[in-house]
C-alpha cells in the first residue's frame, strides 16, 4: 500500500456535491443520467444488479462508456466472482475512476492500475473493519475520497437509525479524510425518494458536519443536494465584502459586520467563492 507522505492540504473548493447512482443493467437510463444535474454519474454495477444481470450489466456499461461523457463505476467486492472482470473496464477512457464497495483493504493491483491509468478511487466504507481503517484507506495512493454506505454499515454493526447512531462514525470520516489532505467525504444515500423534507435535512446535517457531498439514487435527488451544498447568497455576499475589505486594507486589522477579519475568517471566504465558481460536473 502505497500513503501520501506530504502534509494534508485544504480540501478543493470545487469538490462534486452530487453523485448519482445507476443501475448497470438499465443502459436506457445512461444518456439521462449524465444529462441531468448530478456533479458525477457512478454506473453501478454491485447493488443495484443482480447476480444473474452482472455479466449483461458490465457488457452494457463498456458499450456505452465515452471519454467524451466521463462517469465511476461502482465495481463488485474483491471477494465476489465478478471482481476480476470488473476490473478491464479502468483502461477505458470513458472511465474517471472506480467506486470500490465493501472497502477494508485494497487490492493493490487496482491501485497500481489506477495510477498507471490515472483513475481515481472512492472507496465505500460499510463494515466495521473498514472504518477501523479508515485512515490506510484515505491515505492510499490514487484515493479522491472516502463514501460512507450508511445502510449497509448500519446492518454490519447492528445500529438502528440514522441520526445519533452514525454521528460518531460520521464525523470520524470528515476528521480522516481532512487529516488525509483529500477530499471531504460523501455521505450514504437517503432511501425516502419524493420526500425533499426528509433530503433537505439529511444534506443539511452532512454539509453542517463537514461532508462534502452525498450519494443519490434518483435524479430528482439532485437539485436539493447541490443546492444545500452549495453557498447562499448571503453566504456569498459576506466573503465579498471580506475579500473587498481586506484588498483595501493594506494590511491593517479590518472588521466585518462587527466582526474581526482574521485568517481563518479569509479562507472561509475564499472557499466560498471558490465554490460558487464550481462547474456543473467536475470530472
């Protein structure tokens, strides 16, 4: 296993908010997906396929696949039958990186396949062992960030509910991944499709405790995703007026609405204007 061995950086202001999941087997839902609004489109080919669909799903992702349309590919576990076949998909081109499940250690093969081929890797953390080692993951060459399966986690360990019960493993997640100098991780998805009240306040909680995206499984997901991770106009006008401030300051001790403009306070800012400059879909 190969670690970063410099220190860890700001996150990327312009980190994808939204990644929206596929069913592999369902190549009529391709086009439409990456026309959507989704940050990202991951086609699945472990959840959401059946075994007896693996083989007809991986063959209708590599027909479809473009390196004028980049997505991830969700592969299977690298314990089940379809791993290894799984894996001729990364020379792709249309491919940008590879979701792995179940993630507890990974394969070395991949990772060196990964660098050779420039794709990145977004490890899903669902079991018990695979949080124990959080930190080798996030600090394992080519990985962009951590996801947290939170449903499957939830069964691995016996948990009921999805709110105080995970807010510990949540925040221990954002607290690697920082520590790590990658990306802010992507929380797990909310199963209740149709219920914005129900996604508002699951989005709302991961951005408020340092998440930096979130995993969909329906197109109408999207809008509010990105919308609760991207910056308010309030949020917006207040680091202006910090970087008009500070540019005319020369140097001198300045105030915001009251408030003190130090450090901390500039990069707050920067990152927010940085994000509201994202792109639709960062790949």
């Amino acid at each position: 296993m190969t670690t970063r061995l410099s220190p860890p950086t700001a996150p990327s202001a312009a980190a994808a908010r939204s990644f929206l999941f596929v069913p592999g087997d369902r190549p009529d839902r391709f086009d439409k997906a990456w026309a959507s609004t989704a940050d990202e489109v991951i086609l699945d080919l472990e959840d959401a396929v059946g075994p007896d669909r693996k083989v007809h799903a991986r063959a209708a992702v590599s027909a479809w696949l473009n390196p004028s349309r980049p997505v991830f590919v969700r592969i299977n576990a690298v314990d089940t039958p379809w791993y290894q076949d799984d894996l001729e998909l990364l020379t792709n081109p249309g491919v940008v990186g590879m979701m792995v499940p179940k993630a507890e250690v990974l394969d070395s093969g991949l990772v060196s396949a990964c660098a050779t081929h420039g794709k990145r890797l977004l490890p899903i953390v669902e079991t018990a062992v695979g949080f124990q080692r959080a930190s080798e993951l996030a600090t394992t060459r080519c990985v962009e960030r951590l996801a947290f399966g939170t449903l499957d986690f939830q069964v691995d360990m016996g948990l009921t509910g999805d709110d105080d019960a995970l807010l510990y493993f949540r925040s221990r997640l954002v607290l690697e991944s920082r520590l790590a100098g990658i990306q802010a991780p992507l929380d797990g998805v909310t199963p209740a499709i149709g219920n914005v009240a129900v996604l508002s306040a699951d989005t709302a909680r991961s951005r408020r405790i340092g998440f930096g995206g979130k995993l969909c499984i329906h197109p109408s997901q999207l809008d509010e995703v990105n919308r609760c991770f991207a910056p308010s106009a309030a949020d917006i006008k207040w680091a202006e007026e910090v970087v008009q401030a500070i540019a005319k300051s020369h140097g001198a001790a300045i105030a915001v609405d009251g408030k003190m403009v130090d450090r901390p306070v500039i990069l707050k800012a920067e990152r927010i204007l940085g994000s509201a400059r994202r792109l639709p879909r960062v790949s």
